[in-house]
C-alpha cells in the first residue's frame, strides 16, 4: 500500500472518491496474470478464462493490458481522476477516457514503454485509430462481464473503508495524535 505524507494544508484540500475505472484497471491486470492471492483465486478462476479469449482475439486489447500491467507509469488516458469524488459512474469515466486525441494517447503509452520492465513493441499492436475509444471499450466489455454484478458489493466495501480511513483522519485531528497509536503493534492504520 501507498503511504503518502501530507501536510495540513494538502490534507485540508483532499477528497477521497471511487474510481469505476480503477476497479476495472485492477481487473484487466490481475486476470492477465496467474492467480497468486488465495482471497481472490474464487474470482479469478472463474473469469480468466473468458478474459484471455478477448485478448487472443485482439492484438490491441493484449497489447495493452500488457503495458499497463508492467510499467511504472500508468497512461494517462487509464488514470484520469475520478470526476465526481465519491458518486463516480464508469460511464463518466469511459466518456473522458474516449475523448483523448490519439496524438496525446500515443505519446503517453511511449511514456509508459519508457518506464516499463518489460519490452513491448507498440508497433505490433497499436495500429488504426481512435485508440482511446478502443480502450474505453476494452474497459466496458471487462466491466460488463467481470464486475458489473459484482460492484455494488464491492462499493459497499470501499465505501465502508473510505469512512473508516476518514474517522482515523479525523481522530487524529482531533486529538493530535501520531496515528501510529491509533493502530494496532504499532503500525500506522492509514498505510
């Protein structure tokens, strides 16, 4: 998880919000690859197999659920801000998205190839136009057939995590404390 040090003025400024996309983003990476979290091997088994037909068949969708699962920078176009916080709609997101000129698109998966661990060839896959669109689509067709039915149980769980992490916040605010005693052996809570 990320730790990251704000001072009060920052914090004063920050809002937490749901992200449909990101959800969708985590998804396409985790199915691309073998399964390693027992937590989450019910699910993975049960939609892997149908995730890697749609890659087979599509030289850009592989192209890049490969880059954006291996790469340092996440393009841009795939990791936009969620536009309305906590009321997020992915249908909002994919519209953003899908707007991106393919100038600007291109150039931020050479940014993403650039900072990858991996070789990718982006001439082997990113051909045509209208990237952005075909991207937006990608991420619809995962929603619609591995989350969808699953994310009002999955919001409900961020939900609850987002007003946990708001409480400890606030508690901490409020009395001053390091929030390193408000957790458990000594850890921080909010790491």
């Amino acid at each position: 998880m990320v730790l990251l040090r704000l001072d009060s003025q920052a914090l004063s400024r920050s809002r937490f919000a749901l992200s449909p996309l990101a959800e969708t983003l985590g998804a396409a990476i985790a199915l691309s690859r073998p399964c390693t979290d027992p937590w989450l091997a019910p699910w993975h088994a049960r939609h892997q197999a149908a995730f890697q037909a749609v890659l087979d068949a599509a030289p850009f969708a592989r192209g890049m659920v490969a880059l954006i699962g291996s790469t340092k920078y996440l393009p841009d176009h795939v990791s936009l801000p969620p536009p309305d916080g906590m009321r997020t709609r992915l249908n909002g997101e994919l519209a953003q998205m899908a707007r991106v000129l393919d100038e600007a698109f291109g150039e931020s998966l050479r940014l993403a190839v650039e900072a990858s661990w991996e070789r990718h060839d982006l001439g082997a896959w990113l051909t045509g136009r209208n990237w952005a669109a075909r991207t937006a689509e990608l991420f619809q067709r995962v929603w619609d057939t591995h989350l969808a039915a699953d994310w009002p149980r999955r919001r409900a769980l961020l939900q609850r995590d987002v007003t946990y992490r708001a409480a400890l916040l606030a508690a901490r605010r409020a009395t001053d404390e390091p929030a390193q005693r408000l957790g458990r052996r000594g850890r921080d809570p909010l790491q």
